[in-house]
C-alpha cells in the first residue's frame, strides 16, 4: 500500500527510481532466496515474503500453517541451531523452553491453539533485564540468562483461528495458507525440475553467480569509498590510489556485463519456463477444487503434501 502511494509522488517529482523496484528484494538476496528453497520453501512470491517476515520480524512468529509448509522449512533450516520441537500442551515443555533460552538453541511449539499458555508471556515480550551487559529473564519463577542466538516458532494447522488482541500483539502471525497462484509458481518449479532438469540447474546456478557478482561489485565501491576517505594529501600523487582506481574500474567493467549477460540469459530460461505454465495452473485448479469436496464430507479431506506427491 506504501510503495502504491509512494512511487508515482516518486515518478513526480523525477527521484532516481529502480524500474523493478519491489520491497522484498530490498530484505532479502537471491542467495538466500534459493538457500530457503533447498531448505524447503516454496519459491512462489508470497511464500518468500513469509520467509523474510519469519526471519526479520521484531516479534516472534506465529505461522497460520494447515498445510505444514512452515514447518516443514522450520525444522530443516534450524536444526544447525539445535532445534527442540515441542508443544504447549507437552508438560516437559518450561524446562525445554527453559534451557533453549539459556543455551541459544531454537524451539518450535507445533500445533498451537487460540489459546496460549500465560506462563510464555514474558518470553513473546522479550521481557529481560539487562544486568552487567547479560539478560536476564524471570521465567517459571527465576531467574534465567538469554542467550542472543534463542529463537522461538509458534505453528497452527488451523486454517482461520481466532486469536485474541492481546495475541496478536505480542506475536508476528504470518499466514502460510497456500493460495491458488502460489500453489501455481510451486507447481512450476516441479514440472520443470522434471521435464528439464538442465533448465533448472541452470537457473539455480545463473541466480548464485548473480549475486555473488553483485556482492563482488558492492565490496569494491565500498573498498574504493573507503580509500578515498582515507587518502592524504593530493590524490593525484597517490600512485597506488590511482592503481587501485583503475583496477576497480576494470573490474566493475567486467562484473557489470557479467550482470547484463545474466539478465539476458535468465529471461531466455523464464520464456522456455513458461512453457511449462498451463500444467501448472491446471494442478493448481486441480488442487483447489479437491479442497472444496471436504464441504461434503471430511471423508474427502487431502493434505498438501499428499497431493505434490501425486502430482509429481
């Protein structure tokens, strides 16, 4: 609604603007874009956009989830960070929740209903002292240390809960309900991940190189920054300045048609993609139109995952 609001007062009054120019590409790279997906996100729009809600949000997240794809993704990235998965109606729960914080590791609370136990309260505020440079904690009657790199997931499988005000203020609910055109760029990526796995090899390489050039080319204007900040004197007596200009000059020369060619490249890969695109708006129907049968009977209820395994 911003960037609507925003970017024709831009336009107006003749700012410097991308012609691309989208929020989420300013949060995240394609790197880490392609990292979540071997992870097990989905690579559709909306998806990544939960992505980088659950990965920078201020507040911890609380994923709408009936088809498991959050959690899905949850556990294969966190397990480097030692993941407990664990529920709140589970009553060994404090005691997990407690040396999770204590030792930086990760916790997952699958399941979660409307309600949410008070005793977690301090820990979705974020309610530490800070006492000697360390936080603390009171949690379950004492005191306890927070450890920076704890993380906290709160999953639901129901489709429309009702939380209360409160809920919602001390968590970040991100909704992971597939919709009919997310479920089709998915659908996408399976077709030609089977049809053509030499196309999609090739844009999955096409988009690290991307971006390992643009981080290439972004440390060198800020190495070449740095040194004219730091110069004394008159530059044109600095010969290894000068040196330096110029190299990094013939570098960002090289790195920028680098760029252009896989831009170019990368649109010839989406033409030949999109070939595959009415198989995959017709899995996506498909899909949904199954959905709707459990109106008639639960009997005809079908997860997600069951449906891609078909699929495929």
């Amino acid at each position: 609604m911003l960037q609507e609001d925003w970017i024709p007062d831009v336009k107006e009054k003749e700012i410097p603007l991308s012609d691309d120019f989208a929020i989420d590409k300013l949060l995240t790279s394609d790197v880490e874009i392609a990292k979540w997906a071997s992870e097990g996100l989905p690579g559709d729009e909306l998806s990544i956009q939960n992505g980088i809600l659950t990965e920078s949000s201020s507040r911890w997240p609380l994923c709408i989830d009936p088809q498991e794809q959050a959690v899905v993704w949850i556990r294969e990235k966190e397990q480097r960070n030692k993941l407990t998965r664990t529920s709140l109606n589970d009553p060994k729960y404090p005691k997990e929740l407690e040396g999770a914080i204590r030792y930086g590791y990760s916790i997952l609370f699958e399941n979660v209903d409307e309600e949410i136990d008070p005793m977690i309260d301090p820990v979705l505020e974020k309610a530490y002292t800070v006492q000697a440079g360390q936080k603390f904690i009171n949690f379950g009657g004492s005191a306890i240390e927070w450890d920076n790199d704890f993380k906290m997931f709160l999953t639901t499988k129901l489709a429309n809960p009702q939380y209360s005000p409160e809920i919602m203020a001390k968590t970040m609910i991100i909704n992971y309900t597939v919709t009919m055109q997310g479920l089709e760029d998915q659908l996408l990526n399976e077709i030609v991940s089977h049809d053509r796995a030499d196309l999609e090899e090739s844009r999955k390489k096409l988009v690290v190189e991307m971006s390992e050039n643009q981080s290439t080319r972004k440390a060198l204007e800020e190495s070449l920054l740095y040194e004219l900040n730091n110069v004394t004197g008159s530059i044109l007596d600095n010969d290894e300045l000068i040196a330096t200009l110029e190299e990094t000059k013939q570098k960002s020369i090289f790195i920028t048609e680098a760029i252009e060619t896989a831009k170019t490249t990368k649109l010839e890969i989406d033409k030949q993609r999109n070939n595959f695109q009415p198989a995959a708006m017709r899995g996506s129907i498909l899909f949904f139109s199954m959905t709707g049968l459990s109106n008639i009977s639960k009997m005809y209820e079908y997860s997600l995952s069951n449906y891609l395994r078909v699929f495929r």
